[in-house]
C-alpha cells in the first residue's frame, strides 16, 4: 500500500475510535435529527470499514514468472513494462481548505449556542424550583411574604392605590 493510502486510513481508523458517538447522541432531542444522525454514524462506519478492508491491505505481487511460461515472455514483458509505468497520481485535498473556515465558524457559533442553552436552562431550572416552592406555599402565604418575594409588584399595587387607579 502506498504511504498516502496508509495514512488516509490510520487517520480514518484513529477518527472513528475519538469520537464519542453516544456522547453526541445524547444531546439530541428531535425525532428527525436522532434519524439523521443513525444515517450519518453508519455511513461513517461504512467508509472507515471499506477503507480497512479494501485499501489498507497491499496487493498481491504478479508472479511474472508464472504467466511467462504459459504466455510467452514478449507479451508478459510487454504488460510489465505497461504496469510498471503505471503511476498512481498522489491525492491533492482541494475541498478541506475550502470548507474548514466555515467548520470553525460553525464551531464557534456552536459553542455560543451552547453557553446560551445552558444559561438559559439554568434560568429555567430556577424559575421552576420557585414555582414549586410558591405551588406548596400558595394556600398558606400571606400578601406580604408574597410582596417579599415580588417587589416589583408591591411597586405597582402601591402606586394603583396612591394614584387612585382601581383597576376599573
């Protein structure tokens, strides 16, 4: 096997074992997008088992010898010479440098969406813990431990009163 051909499947071979696939699986919450990503890990697992199988393992050698004897050493000369002049053209990766600014990006913006999840969770985590905690001390409360909690309200039901604002 080639030295390029090898490396392109040690890389593939060390990608598949670094992600964490069901770590990435957790964090979806869509129907669709736990279909998808099915769809994107098996293709995976396809590539990198073809690339295993099919191009990491070295070809056999022609025994030329072989085909000289029953073929005649003209024509398996000739077919030699015609492979050995065979040159396999080196893979030159156009697409990467194309695409991997637009990855980071996507990173970055990822990243940020998640900080915002998370602070946004936490928002919402403690509006709930309140709203359990209001829910068990609703029948017992008065106005002013409610007002405690709620200042802005207070503000509002005091200046109704001054203003002689009623509601109606």
């Amino acid at each position: 096997m080639s030295g390029a051909g090898k490396k392109v499947v040690d890389v593939a071979f060390k990608a598949g074992k670094s992600i964490d696939w069901e770590g990435m699986a957790k964090l979806l919450v869509s129907d669709e997008a736990r279909k998808e990503f099915a769809t994107l890990r098996r293709t995976f697992d396809e590539v990198n088992s073809t690339l295993q199988t099919k191009f990491s393992q070295e070809p056999e050698p022609i025994d030329w010898e072989y085909y000289r004897k029953g073929i005649g050493s003209r024509l398996v000369d000739m077919y030699k010479e015609a492979y050995e002049s065979v040159e396999i053209p080196k893979f030159v990766d156009t697409v990467t440098p194309q695409f991997k600014p637009k990855f980071d990006a996507l990173l970055v913006e990822l990243k940020e969406a998640e900080e915002n999840s998370l602070k946004e969770s936490e928002r919402l985590e403690k509006e709930i813990a309140d709203l359990q905690e209001l829910k068990q001390k609703i029948s017992t409360m008065t106005a002013d431990e409610y007002f405690e909690k709620h200042p802005e309200l207070k503000k509002k039901f005091d200046d109704e009163i001054r203003n002689d604002n009623w509601g109606y």
